[in-house]
C-alpha cells in the first residue's frame, strides 16, 4: 500500500521550511512531494514547480491571483498530476504547516476505503469563542482545506477537475461573493460526489480553528485529545501569529509544549519564521483603537442623518 | 403519526391551502397544519375565506420574546425565524407525533411520501440539497450563491422525533432569535444557511437527491419532466414534490424571480407542471389573500429629504471609504 501512496503539500518558496519540517514527520517509506508556487533555490528532487504542470491555465493564474490565492487554487491541479503518476493509486494533502505526530495507519486506510475524505473543521456546537462565532465557518467554509485524501477512480478526477476549473478564476478571498479561495467550494463535496467521507476523529487535523473544543495532553510518551483519540495531526497556520488572543487559545488547550517544539523544529531550516495567512486575522481587521473609533463616529454621523425623524409611516 | 406543517402569513394562504389541497389527495394519513405568522382576530377574513386545514396562530404557541423578534425581523425573516419554534410545539405538544415535515407554502405534493417516512425510520434528519450535479454556467443562481445561502434548501425538512433532532432544534431556535437575518457578508442567509452545520455537529443526517424532491428553479439545469397519464415525471422518475418558488399567477410568463437561465420558451417541459399550479392558486383565492398586510409587521417609515440627507452624507461618506 505504501508504494502506491503519494503524499504532498503546496507552497510559496518563502514557506518552504514548513514543509521540510513537515516532511520529517511522515513515514519515511511513503513518497512526498512539494507543490511550489514561486522560485526556491534547493536541489530537492521531491519539488514540483507549478508553472511546470501540463495545464493551459496556469500562466493566466499566475496573473490573476495573489500567492496566498495561487498556492490554494494550485492544490487539484498537483493532486490529479500526482494522481496520473505511474503505479500511484492515493494521494494524500497536507498544508505544510501540519505535523503528523500519530499512526499514519489510519489515514492510510481511510484514503483506500474512499474515493474523497475531508474532515470539519469543527465538530460541535459552541455558541461561541475566543476564534470567533459559528456563522463565521458558514461563509469560510464547513471542510478543512489543509488536508484532503483522493483514491484514483472516474469519480475523483471528475471531483478535480470540477475543483480546478472553479480554482482557475473563483479562488479570490471574498467572502461577500461566496468565496474563500479554495476551501468554501468542499461545501459541495458530499452533494455532488458519491463515495466521500467527512471523518469526524477529533484527532485529526486540530488546529487553532477547533482548539475550543479539544484539550491535548501529554500521557505515556503520546499526545491524547480529548484524554481519548491519540493526537495524529496538527495543523499549526493560524497558531503561528502573534497576539495574546491566539496565545491564549493555545495554552488553555494544553497545545502550548506542542506549538514550542514545533518551532524548534523549524529553527533547523529557518532562523526567522516567515508569516502565515491566517483566515482569522484577515477577518479581525487590524486596525488601531483610533482608526476604529473614527470610523464608528463616521458611522453614527451617517445613520443620523439618513434615520433623521422626519417621515410618514407607511404600510407594504 | 406524521404531521407537515407550513408556515405563512394570511397574504400567503393561497399557496398554503394549495399545499393542503395536495397533501390531503396524495397523503390523507399525514395531519397537516397550517402554522400562521399572522392573527385572524385583527385580519377579519370571512369564514367562507378560512382555510379547511387546522390553523396554528404564532401566538398561541409560546414564544418567550416573540415582541423582540418582531421588532428586528421583516415577514421574510419572521417566516423563517419561527420555523424550529414550531418544531419544538409539535414535537413537545401534540401527543404520539413520531415524524415532523415542514414544507415552504409554495410546495405541491404530487406522490406519497411512503419513502420519506421510511428514511425517517432509520434517519433524524432529511435535507434535500439545492443541487446534486454541477452548474457550469454562471448565470443565476449559480454554485457560488448556494454557497453564500446553504447548500440544503430549508423549503423543505424532516425531523424524527429523537435527542439528536431535539438538540438541532433547540441549537436553530437559539440562533434564529436573533440571527435570521440576510447579511451575506456575514455568513448569514435566514434559516437556510445554519442548517449547513447539520451534518457537521450530528449525525444521522439524511441528503435525499431524488429529483422529484424539492424541483426547483436552482435544479432545472439536471432536471427534465415529462407529463404522463400516471402523472409529472422528472428524469424518468415521477415528480415527488415541487417547489415554485418565486413564481407569481399575476406573471404567468416568469418561471421565478429569483432566476435568470430559463424562460418557458426553453422550457416548455415545465408548462403542465406550472399551468396547473397556476390554476391552483387562482382557484384558491390568491388575489384575494394577497391584499393583507401581516399583523406582525410594523409599518415602515418613509424617510422624507432623500436628495438633501444624501448631500449631506456625501462628505462622511467619501472619508469612510478612504479610512
């Protein structure tokens, strides 16, 4: 099973310390690729160039989208270039910012079992958290796009390729318009594909987006969620920012110890650790406690004058 | 026992009672009731006007808040917000109630509902999704509007009585409380877009993409109907239900509204379906119902001196934009 499965990841060239270190963490056995979006001065052999890929729309994407947009519309044109390599029957997607820590069986059997598996980005209702609200996941998407499993068949590549060709021109953030680069288009997945799996172990892909609802532990040489699942695979991109709300989120979760080492490992490939787009802060608008305060009174100045009190009432 | 309801205000009673008239030829085991966002004391429609279906007035199923969702809901919103309120009377109040099914008043019911009642044995929830093959057009409605708004359409759902059903309930009432409301930008369309979280935060979620369930004007583009002696058939199967969203008697040539890939013209397929639906809703009083404005609804104020308070504006308006 181990020859036929091809795991990869796609990045900029500035994060390709990421997924050095997350090459480090897979079974040594299996095959790994790295998607590069960008130039990056390596001898490598396992990096893959983007514009290298035989697909027509490529330059036009190159044009049309910035790098955090790119390396997401990038990831079906990698996963069906792998998938038509010779003897590969899986491919596996992780972001590069992921640390498999766990079993790697797991994944392994559920990738053969189905033609798609994605996991939630969250799998229990909350209300309501230091990472945000629930309607915040329904126009960002209810899927992860940090990991993906495809098994070879008819019914996967036309999954691809219906992915690809929305990727190629509707892969901007904008939420307003239903988009979130690639990500908000997996809605679609389980309605208009068969044979795919939404798996729901809350071991799986635990991230700064579901920290509220897992708590890690240390227990005989192994991280435990929950105190019940064994940790298999952290996605670390939105924990990377700075910022006392995000550090908070981390250390109630008990993930502090695993978020330190993380980045000790990344310290063997990079003295600086480049920035990450994070979906959260991109949605929490940055600005300045004055520059939020100007625009609230420039609000109110607007509402008064448009609900002055001077009407009549009437009925639709 | 199995009970479908509808929700609608008194302008909407010809399309609920259209609804009734179908469910009671094709379904006369299921109990149907008419939940009415609206209040007959205030309305004085003439007896000879009232519904034969059983009429549950909003304020008789008690609602802790009812005034404050009145005042921040339009009837769109109130209509919809109220929806898993209703869910919860049913369930907790009428006595051996095993299925609950609400359907949008624009809906007929062309076939027993043998099958649903039977995915409900096994199942607690069951959706149907607005689509089930791609559109590759991007005409409207496209994939990305589904996205903003919900993949599952909520003109239709059906809940078994069960813990997991009660919790969504319980979870949906709390967010449609306050958050009913179109804010795309936000993630929020009505009630429609929550139910997105169904299959994520539970479990024995059923996705039935039969397409004679729930037909619309978002599937036309996968689905072709055919008239035959046994009835409408779609794609070789027959019609189930079908959702005329958005279509007016008083625009007969408007397929709906809200769409803009087909007319009749490229339709035709669709005439029988929609003629006799047409008959339907004249035949059951639709002017006459349409006149009444919903008791819930305050009267909006019209702001006078639009053209001096947009002068006005202009200035703020110029530097927010810049900010």
């Amino acid at each position: 099973m181990a020859g036929k499965t091809l795991i990869f990841t796609v990045c900029s060239a500035e994060h390709y310390p990421f997924a050095q270190v997350l090459a480090d963490s897979l079974p040594k056995e299996l095959t790994f690729k790295i998607g590069m979006v960008g130039e990056v001065a390596t001898s490598d052999l396992n990096v893959v160039q983007f514009r290298e890929l035989p697909f027509e729309v490529i330059p036009e994407m190159h044009q049309r989208y910035d790098t955090p947009a790119l390396v997401a519309a990038a990831k079906p044109f990698f996963a069906s270039y792998f998938l038509l390599q010779n003897g590969i029957e899986h491919v596996i997607y992780f972001d590069p910012t992921t640390f498999v820590f766990g079993n790697f069986d797991d994944i392994l059997q559920k990738s053969t079992t189905y033609d798609i598996v994605l996991t939630p980005r969250l799998t229990r209702k909350f209300g309501k958290s230091t990472y945000g609200d629930e309607k915040m996941f329904l126009n960002t998407g209810m899927y992860d796009n940090g990991f993906f499993a495809v098994r070879k068949s008819q019914n996967t590549f036309r999954f691809l390729e219906w992915w690809q060709q929305r990727l190629t021109d509707r892969a901007y953030l904008d939420l307003c318009n239903g988009m979130n680069h690639d990500q908000l288009w997996l809605n679609y997945v389980p309605i208009l594909f068969e044979n795919s799996c939404i798996y729901k172990n809350i071991g799986w892909n635990v991230g700064l987006q579901n920290l509220h609802e897992r708590v890690l532990t240390f227990k005989d040489n192994k991280w435990v969620v929950n105190l019940t699942e064994p940790l298999v695979f952290f996605n670390f991109k939105e924990c990377l920012e700075e910022g006392t709300e995000v550090k908070k989120m981390i250390k109630d979760s008990g993930a502090a110890k695993l978020l330190s080492s993380y980045k000790e490992r990344l310290k063997q490939y990079t003295a600086v650790i480049p920035p990450v787009f994070s979906l959260r802060k991109s949605l929490h608008s940055p600005d300045s406690a004055f520059r939020k305060g100007l625009k609230d009174m420039l609000r109110t100045i607007v509402d008064t004058i448009t609900y002055f009190p001077i009407y009549h009432k009437i009925s639709k | 026992m199995t009970l479908a309801f509808t929700l609608c205000s008194i302008n909407y009673l010809a399309q609920a009672r259209t609804l009734g008239d179908s469910l009671k030829r094709t379904n006369p085991h299921i109990r149907f009731v008419i939940g009415l966002v609206d209040r007959l004391d205030t309305a004085n429609v003439p007896v000879d006007k009232l519904p034969e279906f059983e009429l549950l007035e909003l304020h008789r199923i008690g609602i802790d808040g009812l005034d404050e969702m009145c005042e921040h809901y339009n009837i769109t919103e109130l209509n919809t917000a109220v929806k898993p309120y209703f869910f919860k009377y049913f369930f907790g109040k009428v006595p051996q109630v095993k299925n609950v099914i609400y359907f949008d008043p624009d809906i007929i019911v062309y076939q027993p509902l043998a099958e649903l009642e039977a995915l409900l044995e096994k199942n607690d929830f069951v959706l149907t999704p607005h689509l089930a093959t791609p559109i590759e057009d991007q005409l409207t409605p496209n994939e990305l509007h589904h996205l903003n708004t919900g993949v599952y359409n909520l003109g239709f759902i059906a809940l078994h009585k069960s813990p997991e059903a009660l919790d969504f309930v319980k979870w949906w009432e709390e967010k449609l409380f306050d958050e009913c409301k179109i804010d795309l930008c936000n993630g929020l369309f009505v009630d429609q877009h929550w139910v997105n979280f169904a299959p994520v935060f539970w479990n024995n979620v059923h996705v039935e993409k039969h397409p004679g369930w729930n037909a619309a004007y978002w599937n036309l583009h996968e689905r072709t109907f055919t008239e035959e002696e046994k009835g409408h058939f779609v794609n070789g199967q027959p019609v189930v239900f079908f959702h005329y969203s958005g279509y007016d008697p008083a625009k007969p040539s408007v397929i709906s509204k809200y769409q803009n890939r087909f007319t009749f013209e490229q339709r035709p397929d669709l005439n029988p379906l929609f003629d006799y639906y047409r008959d339907e809703l004249l035949r059951n009083h639709n002017a006459y119902y349409r006149q009444f404005p919903c008791y819930y609804i305050k009267s909006e104020p019209l702001y006078k001196y639009q053209r001096i308070r947009a002068l006005l504006k202009k200035p703020f308006e110029k530097w927010l934009a810049r900010l």
